[in-house]
C-alpha cells in the first residue's frame, strides 16, 4: 500500500501528523507544495473524494490575505484555481493511502487508514 502525505515542511499539523507515522514505523513519501507544488489531476481526484469545501483552508495566512473580491462567490471552480495557484491554501496534511484520502491530522483516523 502507498502512503504519501502533503503539505509544508513548517507546517505544525504535518509535522505530527509526519512523526505520528514514524513512531508507528508507517512508511510514506511526504510531497512538499512549496518545493513540488501540486497538479490539477490530483486536486480533481481529492475534491472528488472529500469536496473542496473540505480542502480550502478559509483560515490559512495564505487565505486571510487575499483580496475581498477573491474570497467572494467561492464555487469549486473558484476554490480549485486558488488551491492550484497557492497551494498552501489546501487544508494540511491531505494523506493518500492506496484510494483513500483523508485530510487534517487525526490520530485515530490514522490509525484506522494504515493498518
């Protein structure tokens, strides 16, 4: 099964969600936006499974300092572009496991998506 975790390095949800692994010898890949950044493709399949509502992080630095007009009218199309073109503004971590995508960090739903 295939892990991989995304977000930022300096993010303090990832990094526990990232030492919560560790300690439970789960193997991953982690995949930085800062430094990979992040494709349509696989935004498309995220918001397919868990909505964009759910992946906009509407309390992130990056999206408290947009501009009024572009926080205005969000729709999926909206949000998606914004993701695309920040992608700091996905709510973090976003865990792939096989199929399954879970988002945010949640020890017990960890524990039930790896074993």
């Amino acid at each position: 099964m295939t892990i991989t975790i995304y977000g930022i390095t300096t993010c303090d949800t990832v990094k526990k969600a990232r030492v919560w692994l560790d300690n439970h010898d789960v193997p991953y890949r982690f995949h930085d936006f800062r430094a990979e950044g992040l494709d349509a493709k696989r935004l498309d399949g995220w918001v397919g499974k868990v909505g964009w509502e759910k992946l906009l992080n509407k309390s992130s630095t990056t999206f408290r300092e947009l501009a009024d007009k572009d926080k205005q009218s969000l729709d999926e199309k909206k949000a998606k572009a914004l993701m695309l073109t920040k992608p700091t503004m996905v709510k973090r971590p976003v865990l792939e496991v096989g199929d399954r995508v879970l988002v945010g960090f949640k020890p017990e739903a960890y524990e039930q998506a790896v074993r």
